[in-house]
C-alpha cells in the first residue's frame, strides 16, 4: 500500500534542511530562482500581509519580504531545523517584516485577512481541499491564492528526459548527499501518483475562487495555479 503524501513529507525533509537550498537549486538545474520570481510577480501589489505556506528555509520568504518592506510576510514551517535556518537568514538580512511559525500548513489558520497566500512544493504532500477551504477564510476578498509545484510531463521525450534527470539525481544523492536518498528514490512515484492540479483546481471552483489560471512550466515539469477569492 502506498504511504501518504503527508508521511512522505515528513521523512523527506527530516533533518536535510543545511543542504536544502543546494539541493532545490540542483534538482531543478537552477531553475528554483526562476519560479520563485514568477511566484514573486503574480503577488498583488502593494500587499499589507502575506501568508507564505510551508516555508522551508526562507528562500522565497525573504524575497517577498524584501520586495514588499512594507507588507507583513508570515511563513509557516513544519521543520525546525528549516525554521532555525530561515530565522538565520532573516536576521543576516536586517529583514523586520517577517514572522515565522512552526506548523504544518494543514493546522496553521490565522486570524485576519491576508492579500495572498503562496506555496512552493507543497501541493503534492497535502489534501487540497480543506486548505483551499482555510485559504478562503484566511483571504480579503479579491485576495491572491498562488501554489507552484512540480508535474510529472505527459510527452515521451519530456518525459524520457525528465526520468533520466532523476536516475541521476538518485546516483547523484547516494553519493554526496544520503541524506536525500530517499527523497530522489520516492518522488518520482509520488509525481506519478499525484493529480494535484486537478485536485486543485476542483477544490478552487468549490469555493468560488474565480481568475483561476494553470500555467504549465517548463514542458510540463511544474505548474503554477492562481485564483482570485
């Protein structure tokens, strides 16, 4: 029987957070900056407060905070070696306008209402549908829903192409970092297995989300979906 994503998660990202930033920028060939900064343009401008869901070590958090000093940046975490490193970043960045929580996105609901909320790589590990649910409750309206994650590609070649880079990944992991073994070993299946964006997308038509856009991402490795509430 397959485990679930939630599981998955939680030994995917069991104390590797010093080699995280490393990883995200290999694993995707550099490509991690880049959907950070399409992340970063569809944020509504001049936010006044931004929820940022399963924040990891801070990449994408400090850059929407430095990018909208004056918007208040909450990012929520589960990991606490991830949070410590992010708390680091932040004060090396003289950062004020940013508060992190440890949680999981599933159980962090916060009062007030935000401009947007983002996620990166977390659509695959979570039920869609309550935290669309919470997402509605905790967005003004006209509020911003933004979550990029990663696709398995449909096309043979893509897809030829796509298999071999996680062959390589794995060789790659066993060899200097172990520590991602079983990450490189088990997300290729959980791609495989995911529907996510169809997922996603039902649960953002249940809750009215409207402006509902799916931008597939580089032939179909990721897609980036965002909804207007």
């Amino acid at each position: 029987m397959s485990r679930r994503p939630q599981d998955l998660a939680q030994d995917f990202f069991a104390q590797n957070g010093a080699s995280y930033d490393h990883i995200a920028r290999i694993s995707t060939l550099g490509l991690d900056a880049w959907w950070k900064r399409k992340i970063l343009k569809k944020i509504p401008r001049a936010p006044k407060r931004i929820l940022e869901q399963a924040s990891g070590t801070g990449i994408l958090t400090c850059k929407i905070a430095r990018r909208f000093p004056a918007c208040r940046v909450v990012g929520v975490e589960p990991q606490e070696d991830y949070l410590r490193i992010a708390r680091k970043k932040v004060r090396a960045l003289g950062l004020t306008n940013v508060e992190l929580i440890h949680g999981r996105a599933e159980d962090v609901v916060l009062d007030g209402e935000f401009d947007c909320i983002v996620s990166d790589y977390l659509a695959k590990y979570v039920d869609l549908e309550p935290l669309v649910a919470q997402a509605s409750r905790m967005l003004r309206q006209g509020g911003v829903l933004i979550m990029h994650e990663l696709t398995r590609p449909t096309r043979p070649l893509f897809l030829a192409l796509w298999n071999t880079h996680f062959k390589v990944l794995q060789a790659y992991g066993s060899w200097r970092h172990p520590e991602w073994s079983l990450a490189f070993e088990d997300v290729p299946d959980l791609l495989a297995r995911t529907r996510w964006v169809d997922e996603l997308s039902q649960a953002l038509r249940t809750h009215r989300f409207a402006d509902i856009a799916i931008e597939p991402q580089l032939f179909g490795a990721s897609v980036l979906v965002s909804a207007r509430r």
